[in-house]
C-alpha cells in the first residue's frame, strides 16, 4: 500500500490522504464545498465520499444518525449531523494531534507555492523593467 492511500480502520474501502484530511476537515465544520477542493474533488462526490466514510467506519451510528435525518425530513443525512459524533469516527489523536500536523503540513505547502509565485513575478516584474528600459532608450535613439 503506498503512502498517498490508506485502509481506514476495517472498512474495506481506501480512502487516500488527502480524502481523509478532507473528510476530517467536514468533521470539523469545513463546508462540503471547501473540502472538496482539498482532495480535488466536486461537491457530490465529496459529499459521497463522507458518507461511505462514516457507514464503513461505525454502521450502527451512522444508521442512527440517518433514522434522524429522515425522521427531520431529510432523504439523505445532511453533514452537519455527524458533527457531533466526531469522537465516534476518529480517536482524539487522528482529530487532534495528527490532524494538527496534516494542517501544517498543508499550510506549508501554500506557503511554499505562494513563494514561488511571489519569485516567479518578481522575476517577470524584472524581465518587464529590462524590456522596458531596452525599448525606452532604442525608442530615444531612434526618434532624436
């Protein structure tokens, strides 16, 4: 199993790094929609994937929670009814101190591209400034 993909729990289903970050991001109050982008993923998809997570991980509070939906009215569970329930799906550490560290790992890595656009522009912005000043004095020698 590589390091990008990893068997949750007993679940049978593989769940890759950056779906379970985004998975837990939702468990923390991300919106369906922000996540997705995480793992690059659309909105349905995102949501489809939360919900097998949650039937793979604990069926029995997962049923629980989608006889109150439907008893609120819902034909699927809405995310916002797990929430609550996050101890019942992860362990303290896997919320806390790893996702902790997946968090900084993942700022970090924003960090990183924001700095390399911030090179790459300002190596542009040089580029410009030469072309500029080139074309500004040819443009003096050849109208004086």
């Amino acid at each position: 199993m590589t390091e990008k993909t990893k068997l949750y729990n007993s679940t049978k289903t593989i769940f890759d790094k950056k779906t379970l970050y985004a998975i837990k991001s939702i468990f923390l109050g991300a919106k369906v929609h922000d996540a997705a982008a995480l793992c690059e993923r659309n909105d349905q998809s995102m949501r489809n994937q939360f919900l097998l997570f949650c039937k793979n991980t604990n069926r029995t509070k997962f049923e629980e929670i989608a006889v109150q939906a439907v008893n609120d009215g819902w034909n699927n569970p809405p995310v916002k009814y797990f929430r609550d329930y996050i101890n019942d799906f992860f362990s303290k550490d896997e919320i806390t101190t790893d996702f902790i560290s997946e968090y900084f790992d993942d700022v970090g890595d924003v960090i990183n591209y924001y700095a390399s656009c911030i090179a790459e522009a300002s190596n542009q912005l040089r580029i410009a400034r030469a072309r500029h000043a080139a074309m500004t004095k040819a443009m003096n020698l050849n109208f004086n």
